[in-house]
C-alpha cells in the first residue's frame, strides 16, 4: 500500500527537525553544556523542592474539586452569569489565601475552571494565586522599600480583577453562549456531601498545603518564627485531623489509616532531617487506600490522576526550557545575565516591557523573586521594570505558560500572556516616572 506522503507530512516534519537539531547541535561550547547543566539542575530542584511539598497535594486538592464541589454551587458564585462582584472576590481572595507558586496553582485554576467557573473569575484565581502573596509583599517592602512593597500590593489586586474582567469582555460571546447551555441544565446542588464535611476537607488540605509549603525565611519574628520553627507539626495536627474525618465522616477504612498513621509516624522518627519522606509517603498512602475504598474516593483519586497525568510532563518541561535560556540564581544560561542587567536600567518603556517578558519567562520559585530583584537593582535595575518584573514573574513563568495552553488553548493563552505582561509593563513606566 502507497504511503500516503499529505497526510504524513507533518510527522516527516518533526523528525527531520529533531535530527537538525540533534546534528547541528553545539555540544562541547561551553555556554551551550553549562546552559543544558542549568536546565537539568532547575529541574533537579524543582522535582525535590516543589513536586512532593506543592504539586502532590495540590493535585489532591484539584481532585477533590471535581468531586465534592457541585457544579451548581460553581456556576452560581464564578460562573458566567454570576454577580461580578461575588464572582472576582470569590476568586481573587481564595487565590491569594493559597498563597503559591506559579505552578501550583495550575492543578486547582484547571480544577475550578472545568466545574464550570467563568472565564474572567478563574483567570483572576490564576494570577491571584501567586502574585497577591501577602508574605512576599511583607518581604518585598522589607528587602526592597515600603513604595515598592505598597506598588506591588497594589498592583497585584487591581491586576486580577482587570485581567479577569478583561478575559470575560474579550470572550463575552463565548461566556455567553455557555452560560446560555448550562442554564438548561438541572444541575444538583450537593454531591451526597454536605457543605460542612466538604469545607472541612478543603480546609485541612488546603491548611497541609501551606504550611508544608511554609517558608522559615518569612519568619523574622513572633508569631510568624514560631509557625516557621514548628510547621511541620501543624502539618501533622491538619493530617491527623485529615485521617478522622475521611474515616468517620467519608467512610474510609479505620485500620487502613491507622496502619498508615503508625508507617508516618515511624519514619518521621527514624529519618527527622527528611520531613518531605514522610509527607510524600502519606500522599502515596492516601491514593492506595483511597483506589481500594469506595466509589467515592476512586473517583477522586482518578480525577486527582488525570490532572497529574495532564500537567506534570508539561511542568518538567518548561522547567527545563526555562533553566536552559535564563539558568538559576547566580548562574547563567544560554541568556546572559550581564545582557538582562544591561536592558532593564533606567525607566524606558524598553526596559519595562523587557523586565515583563523575562520576568514572565523565568520560573520563581514562592518568595525568590525578592532576592534576584534586590541583585538586579544592585546592578543598575530601575524600579519601574523591578516592579513590572515583580507584577509578571510570580504569576507567570515558561512552564506555567504550557499547561494553561493545554487548559484554555493557544488563543487565550496569548491573550492571558499579553494582558499581564502589557499591564505590567504599564505600571512599570507608571511607577519609575512617578517615584525614581
């Protein structure tokens, strides 16, 4: 049978590019094998500081979403047709309260957004998530100056709101015609649990979440020195509380969770310089129990499934990609710093947009884009582009921009992508004319 070379075009394409790529590539120059090095050691980072303590239980949460959150009670606080005012500080204060990375907040944007919440709300959720951090403004302030600190507060909140309204004006047709076809829908109001259990459960994991995510670095005193010194036992306490509930209240087995328990707790005590071991084995722990329990929890662990399944290949990627062309702090990829210093003195439009864009490329790990700004500024950053740099970086970032493509499609990718880097750099020019 003749091959059919139409149809097959686009797949001779990509070979024939990877062999391009494979046989021209610069293997042996130094710029190049210390740029693939960056990129394997961000992801080497990335995969011990941010997949078991960020990602893992975020997809837990993610998961629980598609299974005890009702697409009724969605549609009728984020939905389309919901009251704007309901929907965006819905939105906008359950993302910042989460207080995460770029990439953590993916699982649960993606989670809200298919239960049928409006365009403009998750999008507000998406960027509230990590830009409207309440710590790292504190640190910002701290490390960089109150006006910075305000300026970016500021900005942060505005932003979601805009850039989500925005979303929603852009797509108004789409948003409506949707809205239109769910109207038709008898949709339940519960999914057999009631709103007390499901808010207790997002409440414990959303509460293990952040304060295993918690940094000691913010910490300078008080209260925050005592939760940053002891986090992990209120990681236990939330755990333990986790364990009652799904046993007397979702109908989980007792003597599972509790042979799980007793496994946790004996390994926190053999190996205490490791308290991620312990935390990644109760995650593994619940998934088992949970694929041998009741419908229910399968259910969940297979939406909790298909979100890693969806996202975590995507991440790895551009984690790799984002460390091969920028590096890590104090290192250089194939991008050198020298050039990024050089482009984002002063307070030229130039050198806000360009303060945008890198900032939007680069991955921050939650609180690290204070230190590199401090670094950037000691080299001659304005703070125009510090600030447009410190309202694009947190929200966005090369991996993060591949996994919303795979949510929302390339269009609305740009769209989100364009509407956050231009407002960035708007503000950038805003503050640097303003206050220099």
């Amino acid at each position: 049978m003749p091959i059919d070379w139409k149809s097959e075009a686009r797949v001779l394409a990509a070979i024939a590019l990877v062999f391009a790529v494979a046989f021209w590539m610069p293997v042996g120059v130094p710029r190049f094998d210390d740029a693939v090095h960056e990129g394997l050691a961000l992801v080497h980072w990335y995969a011990r500081e941010h997949v078991i303590l960020c990602l893992l239980p975020a997809f837990l949460i993610a998961g629980a979403m598609g299974v005890f959150i009702s697409q009724g009670a969605v549609l009728r606080h984020l939905g389309a047709d919901a009251k704007r005012i309901v929907a965006y500080g819905v939105a906008s204060v359950s993302g910042s309260v989460l207080a995460v990375c770029s990439c953590t907040v993916l699982p649960l944007f993606g989670g809200l957004y298919r239960r049928g919440a409006g365009l403009g709300p998750a999008v507000a959720f998406l960027y509230s998530g990590p830009a409207i951090n309440v710590l790292a403004i504190v640190l910002t302030a701290n490390v960089l100056g109150i006006e910075l600190g305000i300026a970016r507060a500021v900005g942060a909140i505005v932003f979601a709101v805009v850039i989500g309204a925005a979303m929603h004006f852009i797509y108004r047709r789409e948003e409506a015609r949707l809205a239109a076809e769910r109207r038709g829908l008898i949709l339940p109001d519960g999914d057999g649990r009631s709103p007390a259990e499901a808010g207790a459960l997002f409440a414990l994991l959303i509460g293990i979440l952040v304060f295993a995510n918690w940094s000691p670095s913010a910490g300078e005193g008080g209260v925050l020195a005592l939760i940053a010194t002891g986090r992990w036992l209120v990681v236990g306490a939330l755990a333990l509380a986790l364990a009652l509930l799904l046993v007397f209240r979702f109908g989980w087995s007792g003597r599972a969770m509790a042979a799980l328990g007793g496994l946790i707790v004996a390994v926190a005590i053999a190996i205490p310089q490791h308290p991620d071991l312990p935390f990644l084995l109760g995650i593994i722990g619940l998934a088992v129990i949970a694929g041998m329990g009741t419908p229910e929890s399968q259910e969940w662990l297979n939406q909790s499934w298909g979100f890693a399944k969806l996202i975590l290949p995507l991440l790895l990627v551009g984690v790799f990609a984002a460390g091969v062309l920028l590096g890590r702090p104090g290192h250089e990829g194939l991008i050198p710093a020298a050039w990024v210093a050089a482009l984002v003195g002063g307070n030229s439009i130039e050198a806000n947009a360009f303060a945008a864009v890198v900032g939007s490329l680069m991955y921050f790990a939650t609180l690290t884009e204070v230190p590199i700004v401090q670094g950037l500024m000691g080299a001659g950053m304005g703070k125009g582009p510090a600030l447009a740099l410190l309202l694009a970086g947190p929200a966005l970032s090369l991996p993060n921009m591949l996994v919303i493509r795979s949510i929302l499609g390339t269009e609305k990718t740009f769209v989100y992508i364009g509407l956050v880097v231009v407002m960035a750099t708007i503000s950038g020019l805003v503050y640097g004319t303003f206050w220099p």
